[in-house]
C-alpha cells in the first residue's frame, strides 16, 4: 500500500519502471502465427525474408517497374477455405477481409490513383488470408474486466492477460494488366498482450492486425521498397482523414466503407466487438 504521504508522486516512480518491463514483455507475449500459402500468387520466387520480433514476412518489390504506373485497381480481399474453418461466423470473415481491401486502397492512395474498373489499372492488387488464429473470447473479457478494474485503483495501464491471443496471415500480390507480378508478400503477425487490445469476438485480435498488413503491403508499393526498416514516418493528411472516418481520397475506396475512426477506438478500450462498430457492408468478391 502506498504511504499517504507519496501520493500520486510515488506511482511516478514505478510507472517509468513497468513501462519498459511491458515492452520487453510484449516482445516475447505474442501469438505464434505461421506463414501461410494459399497457392494464390503468380510465383513465390525470390522473395526476402523478414523475421521480426512481431512481423515476419516474405516479401519482394520491382522498384523500377513502379515508376511508370499511374493507376491502380483493388480486389477485395478474399478469404482461404482453411481460414474459414477457424471463424464460426461468415460475417466475422467478411469483415476481417474488408478492413484489408480498405486499408490497401487507403494506402495506395497515397501514391496512386485507385479505379474502379481493373480495365483502367496499371496495377492490380489481390490479397487472400490464409489463416485467422481466433481470439479466445472468454479470455479477452476476462482480461478488460480486470483492466478496467485496476484502472480505478492505480493510473498505470494494465496488460491483458497473455492467453487466447489471436493472430492473422496473409498473402497478396500487384501484377501489371499482362499479368507480370510487381510486388508480393506473404505475411504473418499474432497479437500481443500489452499493445493489441482485448475485444470479445474470435476477430478481436485479427481485425486489427488486418489493418496493419493493409499498411504494411501498401507501404511496400506507395516507397517501392521494405516496409519493415526505418522509423515511422508521419501519416499523411488522406490516410489520417480516411482513419477518422472521413472521405476517402479517391471514390473507388467507397465500396470499403468507411473507417469507424475514434468512435471503434473508444470500444476497443472496453472490449466491445469490432462488428458493433464497423458496420458497413463488406465487397463482394470479382
């Protein structure tokens, strides 16, 4: 118990020490996901492996082949009938692979001009999810619960337990209109316990890990190289406008829905499911 006479300044102390202790914990406290084929890219050859701490990838980008397009073109994203298995609800599969095709169109746009017909593109991107590792649901309202908890007795945030993490794995690809592959990833990330929040859905974890390989691919295309080194560079004022909810750059984004901005973040916080927010109706496949 704290001395009354420490007050708040006495949790100072302790905040400054937990907080890196977190992060060292969070490196390790990870949902272990594989890489995954789904035979859905044109060659798997000559790709560079990244094997981070959080992301591992393989992963390949013909810089000099992006210089001269100008148009791009977005399936929404499909899902693999061994990833299916693992999701009970269509819905939740749906909107998993939709947060994908939105957050790749968004990042695009930061380079390209994205259309709405693959007839019109110099590129076009695909993008099939291989494997979704389900949140344990019960875990992660367990894990709130207690967070929310703890907050009222001491203003030091409090990690989610480090059990029935999910995770996600995908695979995409941009070809030219001949069908030549410009760029190509396969990609896996489980969820941590001390940045993921806990959401009580068998999605929770995976709908947020959509968005960061829609970013993680789109990077790789808009800079034409690795997105995995390098600080992080400030957002730019489409894709922080599209993250709030707002218009998307280009009307071809639309058929993504719109990002559920600050209003999903306030229920991530409480663990309300990612389906309670983000309601729009998911793409159909071409």
């Amino acid at each position: 118990m704290l001395h009354p006479r420490l007050g708040l300044a006495g949790i100072q102390p302790c905040r400054r020490l937990i907080a890196p202790a977190l992060l060292a914990l969070s490196l390790g406290g990870c949902a272990a996901v594989p890489l995954e084929r789904a035979n859905s890219l044109t060659s798997y050859d000559s790709l560079t492996s990244n094997n981070g701490r959080l992301t591992k990838a393989n992963y390949r980008v013909a810089s000099t082949d992006l210089v001269s397009t100008r148009t791009i073109y977005i399936e929404p994203t499909k899902v693999a009938g061994g990833a299916a298995l693992s999701i009970k609800k269509s819905s939740d599969q749906a909107l998993v692979a939709n947060v994908i095709s939105r957050a790749l169109c968004v990042g695009v746009s930061d380079r390209f001009v994205v259309v709405e017909r693959k007839e019109d593109a110099d590129l076009v991107v695909h993008a099939t999810i291989t494997r979704i590792v389900p949140t344990n649901a019960t875990m992660a309202g367990l894990s709130t619960a207690t967070s929310l908890g703890a907050n009222f007795v001491v203003p030091v945030p409090v990690p989610r337990l480090p059990m029935g993490l999910g995770g996600l794995s995908v695979e995409a690809e941009a070809t030219t209109r001949e069908g030549k592959q410009i760029g190509a990833m396969v990609w896996a990330r489980g969820a941590n316990f001390v940045t993921t929040s806990a959401r009580v859905s068998q999605i929770g974890d995976a709908y947020l890990l959509a968005a960061s390989f829609g970013n993680d691919f789109s990077k790789m295309l808009v800079t034409g190289k690795t997105p995995f080194k390098g600080l992080p560079k400030i957002p730019s004022a489409q894709r922080i406008k599209s993250g709030l909810g707002g218009k998307p750059k280009y009307p071809a984004c639309e058929k993504f829905g719109r990002s559920p901005g600050l209003v999903d973040f306030a229920a991530s916080q409480v663990g309300m499911p990612p389906s309670w927010t983000d309601r729009q109706r998911p793409a159909q496949g071409q």
